[in-house]
C-alpha cells in the first residue's frame, strides 16, 4: 500500500505548482486532513520537524532571556473587546464557545486567535513596580482562526506557533526588543532553515490588528510568490492605556507599560517545502531534518550486508540522526523514498561496497553521487552536510535575486506581475490608495518596507505623486 | 513588593493543609488565577518545571518508539458519540463551540476532553495492513473539561498533558504496550520526581469510559490523601469495532486493531508540591529542578563578592542549573525566597569564606548547612544533589509506608478512615455495591487492585463474603 503511493509520480511543480504542493505534504506524510473541516492532523514527519523548528528557536529566545508560560486557551467576550482596533480585526474569525457541560455560559469565550488580551489582563496585577520590569514572557500553543479556504500548513483552522508578549518601563526598549525578535526570526530562517529573508516594516495597511509598527520577513517561494515568515509587533502603550497595565517608576511616577508580541508558526513548514522541493519531492536542510542520513542496504538478504548496514548507523548515530532502511522493499522503492522525503544524505551499501571498502553518499539536494572511503565516513558526511546547508541558502538566495524586479512607473509594474512572478521593487507615496489600488486590479501586495532602502527613482510608482518609501511588493499566500 | 508578599508567612501544612498548598503554589509563582474562569496562568517557574518533566518524559517514550503528532483540538459531536460509555463519560463536561466568526456552525464541536476519538477517525484511513502495524503515536497538549470546583494544578478547566494512542494488530501486543506505558510513568516518577507509587488496576467502578482494562500508578500526599497520578488503558478492539478500523492481516483475513492510550498531566506537579513540599515553601527534587544551586553573595557590596559569585556560577554551569541572586535585597530575604522557590542547593559566599577559600552550602529539604572547600565545589554539589535525590524518594517511601494500613472488617476500616488518613488495603469481593457503599458512607475509593497482591483476609472488608482482590483504598484528590 504504502509502496503503491509512492510509485504514481508527483505531480511536477512546472505543471501546477498548487497540486505538486499537496502531492509533497501528503507523499512526505507530513500532514493528513481530517473530518474536522479546515484542521489537519500533523503526522509524525511532520511534526519532527516543527520539534526541531521548536528546539532551536527556543534556545535562541533563552539566549535572550525569554521565559516561557502558559496562559488559558479561552478569552471571554468583553476581556477581547477592550481594544477597538484588536477586536474589530480579530472577532470576525474567531470560534465561539457557548456552552460549558450541559449549561449555557454567561458569557462567550472565544478560542483564542492570538493572546494579547489575556497577557494584558495577566500583567494588569503582575506588573506594579519598575522592579518587575521588563517581563519577556513566550508559549508554545495552537490558535484557532475561522478561515474559510484552507491549505496545509498554509492557512488551517488551527495551527501550532509561539507567541511572545513582552512589556518594557520604556518606549526605547519595547522598540529594541522588536527589531531584536525579528532578527531572531531572520538569522533562524537563513541559519537553520536555508530561507533567505527580506527583513523589514509593514505598511500601516498590512500591520497587525492594535500594532504601532509591526516588522516582519518575507520570503520568496519557488514560484515566485511570497511567504511572510514572521512577524514582530510594536504595541506603544495602546495596549496598556486599554487594559490600564501601570506601574511606579523609579521616580515613582504612574506609567503605562510599552509592550510587544511576535510569532512564528507552523506555516514556516510551508516555506521550507516551497522554497527548497523538487519534483522528486521534499528537501529538507540538514539542521532541521529530522533524518539526516539514510542507510539502503543493497541485497540485503547477502550475508553481512544488514549487519555492516547497522555497523555504519551505530557509527554516525552519535553526530548525526540516521535511520537504516531494512524493510523488504526494493533498493529502488527505498531511494524513491528517500527522496521523496527529502533526507539530506542517502548511504547505498552492498556486498561490492563492503569488499571494496567504500560507500555511496547521494546528496538529495544536487542527486551527486559521492564514493566514499568508509574509513572517512564521519568526515565526509560532516562535510556533505555542511555544504549541503550552504549552498541550499545560496541557491535560495540566487533565486530570489533573480526573481527580484524593479519597476519605476505602472506600466512596467503591471508588465512584470502579469508575465513574471517575484518581488517588485518600487517605490511608493505613502498613500493607502495606492495600496488598494494595486491589491485590486493586480492581487499585489505590499510585502514589506525593507530596513535596506534603495532608490529607484523619485515618484510613487502607482500615482506619481513624491516617493516616500522603497517598498516590496508581490502575490502572498 | 516581591518581598513583602514573601515574608508573610505561608499557612502551616499542620494548620491548613489546603491553604498551605494554595499558599505555595502562589508564592512559589508557579501558578496564578485569571479572569477565565477555572482557568490558570501557569508562570515561569510552573512551566520550566513543566519543560523538564516534558524533556524527561518524552525522552523515556522515544526510546521505546513512540513517535509524536498532533491532532484537531475540535471534535464533531457526531465523532464523540461513536463510542457509547466513552461519549457519556465525557459529554456532561466538555465546552462547545457552535459558531465560527459571524455564522452558527452546521455541527457543534466540542474541545476535545481526550482525543481517542480523533485518533480513532485517523487510524481508520492510516491503517490498512499489517505493515502499518503498530501505531505508537502521542500528543503533547492542552485539554478541556468543564469541571465545577477547580483548583491549581489538581483540577482545572483546561490542563496540559501528553496523551499517547497506539493500535496494534493483536491483542497481546496492546495489553504489554499498556503495561509497559504504566511502567515509564512509575520509574518516571520514582526515578526522576522521587514520588513513589503503588501500581495496579482500576476496578470497573473507577475505570476510563470506553477503557477494557485501565491501569494506574497512585501516589500518597504528605496529608495522607491520593493522587491518580498517571493511567494506562487497554482497550481491546471495542473502538476499532466502533469505527471500523480494520486491517488485512498476514493470512489476508480482515482484522479490527487493539488499541491503548495513556496520560500524564500537570496535575503531577501538584504531587511534587503535596509530597516533598514543607512550611518554607517548595522542595523540588533536584533532578526536576528548573534552578539546582541558588548562590547567594553575602555583603555582595564589598570588593570582589559579586564577581566570586558569578566565577562560581561559571564553574558550576556546565552541569547544573545554577543562577546569582545579585538582586539588591537582603541575604535573609534571599534565603527565604530561595527556600520558598525549592531550589535544592542554596550556596553562601561571602568576604570570610573567600578569605578561608570555602562557601557555605545549605540543603533545601534537612536545611543541613556543610562547608565546601571552594576547590571541591563541582564534587560536593555533585555529590549533595545525588543524596538529596535519593533521600527525598526514600523519606517519601518511609512516609507513604507509615501511613498504609490494613483492615480486615469494616470496623476497622471506618476507624482508621476516621481516626488516620492514608492508604488502607483490605480484601474485596469484587461487587460494585460494596465500592458504592463505601464511597457513600467514607468519601473513600478502591484507588487500584495492585500488581503486588497480598492476603489480608479471606473475605471482604465490606460485606464479609469470600474475597477476590486486595485493593488500596483512599481519599482522592
């Protein structure tokens, strides 16, 4: 059976990038649908991944002095609606619980989208002194958000994310631990994951629900849409002049706290698919794959074979994640296997090998084949890996320069977005306008404001009127 | 304010018990109310406690092949009420979701109590041979169930856990899997929480709605009450019947899977607080320990204190969790509070141990204070953290043994439940009513038909007739 579904070939991604997209989640098994409409089941290949994605991102928030908590799943009616702007963003897609056992409640609880409110009520008692400043506070969670289409990891009902909520005695410093977040969030995509990032601001359209500044990263898929990664958000004091989180300063002055929030969620599952798949399958960068190296014994059955498989697994196993394939499929089935989900290095190991004395390395990135000394094993796999890991990042990167346009009026705009695909830099007025009107006839939006501005040329590229801003723009999922 | 709020005594555990219990687990900043009802904030020092016994646990269960996933937190109503006893077991008290964003939903979904529905919904379409076989899959997450009284940790409206779901193509398979999985949770607990526990089997009476067979592991609190403190279920193939998860054998025949589930929640952290814990506050085993060694600078002011400090902290942090209280209260109050946090090692350095080139080590649960010459500090920490742990389960063994009893009628039972509070194991006929009878008459519940059978008599302690099994009975939390 599940030989079967691995034989019938991917759709290729040239063809229909949407179905070879839904062909990988679901021949990887990263993911399943279920009978509970819009949410996923996260099978185990998948969820090793996000454990993965979870475990580094966490030491990096522990680095900088990040504490996790755990905070109610439910936010009553009336705690979500203290905040207008919040509210009004939040309350058409959240889901309603009503009742509780066999009674009806007295008020509605939403199952929380995000946790701004309930970390706000949280400190309206734990904060009362500039001794308890600041509070960098995280939690690991799911949220739930009414979405009407939904696509894995991409956009579901519910999704897996961390959300961090911090609260500062000043201004300067929630601003500092903003852009801080957000480059936490850059280096873990371009580190770890092989994804190069456009780090930068969202335009006041684009910001979050309640947010003074929100920053984000976008990233560049493989078919020249783009993907936010991660996003950082400024509060101000808004947030504490709604739910009246004060505390007695050094000067013993009443002062309203400055806070922030920013995420990362399941969806960048979605990137790593899409930026580093090929019609073979999923690839997955070394320091994030949950197997790294794939032993296939070749006749296996051959004395000795299964036993030297097991010898080269107990050697790596210390340094590396390894597996061997000893099921009773074929040595073809297993690399098409191996492929398709996407392990970094698969060693081929048979009765010649071993009397010669070396082994196969296949790199899933390049499909190089590499003869290897066994007596240089550890090494070259270090090696392979490590490359591995470089240069997918530098082949992502080539791909998103590539696919990186400039535009100077409309007319070249809407030339680049109707016969290419990839980000647009243009320059832009500052008017919502000229946002909505570009969303409206071209389904383009503005990605970001990247901290790294350039000039393209002196005018809005829309209406004309005096530039402000070098924006990015593109098609988002 | 920090400090003033920890000098006020905590409530005596002799005077009040559950005061003393609500006292701790506040002023440890473990946990604090919230404005949802029933629902709690679990703080820094909860959840790092949380994280290491999560770290720990899943360690156990990977090596024995579990592997993780993540499920919907919705299940429909029509799912939840495919298993008859499972469904009226939990419907009186789960929360219900009927509208997403602005429209009534065309099913209500309930948050999910439990999740074998929803693991049965998957392994249907998951499992279609024997090859698929077994399925050892388990979820860290969060849960809800609509209790009325609720309490820190022991009971609350939603509570965090892993819930492990495993289908196996035989029956004996699942009852060793089930058996295996109640083993982890008791060498878990003895070996890392040093909680002892009594394992055995729930009587029809006390088993899990839908369960063949459920196994426990149950421990004594310090005020001679129970704790349920993890769960095994066998459940034969009566869900796989009612969901028709069937899978071709190796003879081609047809086949319904058995299946198993097993728990264990934060729950356990109110019997870390309830076993070890004294009236200065927390005592956590070193081997669960967010901090081990607390170093307290004595006249920190003076040249070179603080910097000895940190030195020692950087000597001691490649093995333990050590943190500097550099903060500018008193060395009382330090003290104080890092008895109150359990911390298990508190070391004092100040000029005149600096001058004799030694520190001060105090031990949390004797409060013994031993002089470590500074150039055998890593050894004696080493050393003091290994008797601790293993003195605080045996103090616990030593306790929970002084406090179980025998009774051989029933006016000996009802004077030791009157007169003691403990375990008490006496002889059973194996009837419902006499269970019923006692629950009604004492408060007091057949807690497990233990492994380790006994003979205390020949015939049961309640209605005298010949008797089947010796059973632990108690007071439950």
């Amino acid at each position: 059976m599940a030989e079967k579904k691995m034989v019938e070939a991917i759709t290729s991604m040239e063809e229909d990038f949407a179905q070879w997209y839904t062909d990988v989640v679901k021949k990887a098994e990263l993911i399943d649908y279920t009978s509970v409409k819009g949410c996923m089941v996260i099978k185990p290949a998948g969820y090793a991944l996000w454990e993965l994605i979870q475990r580094q991102l966490d030491e990096r928030f522990k680095a900088t002095g990040v504490q996790n908590v755990y905070l109610p799943l439910f936010i009553p009616e009336s705690l979500l609606q203290k905040e207008k702007d919040h509210v009004e963003g939040f309350a058409p897609e959240v889901a309603w619980v009503t009742h509780g056992g066999l009674n009806e409640l007295p008020e509605r609880l939403c199952v929380r989208p995000t946790s701004e409110t309930l970390f706000c009520d949280f400190y309206k008692n734990d904060v009362q002194s500039y001794r308890d400043l600041p509070k960098v506070y995280n939690q690991w969670c799911s949220v739930v958000r009414w979405e009407k289409e939904t696509r894995p990891f991409l956009r579901s009902r519910e999704f897996l994310w961390q959300e961090g909520h911090t609260a500062h005695a000043t201004a300067e410093e929630a601003e500092e631990r903003t852009i801080q977040m957000l480059n936490v969030y850059a280096d873990f995509c371009e580190e770890v994951l092989a994804i190069p990032v456009v780090r930068g601001q969202k335009t006041d359209k684009e910001k979050f629900a309640g947010a003074k500044a929100t920053y984000t990263i976008e990233a560049l898929m493989h078919d020249g849409k783009a993907l936010q990664s991660g996003t950082s958000h400024n509060f101000g004091d808004g947030f504490a002049r709604a739910f009246g989180i004060q505390f007695a300063d050094k000067d013993n002055a009443l002062k309203y706290v400055h806070q922030t929030s920013w995420g990362m969620s399941t969806r960048i599952i979605g990137g790593i698919i899409m930026v580093h798949g090929d019609n073979e399958g999923l690839v997955l960068p070394p320091r994030v794959a949950p197997i790294q190296v794939c032993i296939i014994p070749i006749q296996q059955k051959k004395e000795g074979v299964l036993d030297k498989a097991y010898e080269l697994r107990d050697r790596l196993s210390g340094a590396f994640r390894v597996k061997v394939d000893d099921s009773d499929k074929t040595p073809g089935w297993k690399f098409s296997e191996a492929e398709m989900r996407g392990y970094p290095i698969r060693i081929e190991i048979g009765p010649k090998d071993m009397e010669a004395g070396r082994c196969i390395i296949c790199r899933r990135d390049t499909r190089e084949k590499i003869e290897v000394d066994l007596g240089e094993l550890e090494t070259r796999v270090e090696e392979i890996l490590t490359a591995m890991q470089r240069e997918m990042l530098e082949r992502a990167r080539a791909h998103r320069d590539k696919n990186t346009f400039t535009a100077v009026n409309m007319e070249e705009f809407v030339r680049i977005f109707t016969e290419k695909a990839g980000f647009v830099k243009a320059m832009w007025c500052g008017d919502r306008a000229c946002e909505d009107q570009i969303k409206e006839k071209l389904s383009v939006t503005s990605r970001c404001m990247p901290f790294e501005q350039e000039h393209i040329s002196d005018t809005c590229v829309c209406c004309g009127k005096p530039a402000k801003k070098m924006v990015y723009w593109g098609r988002a999922y």
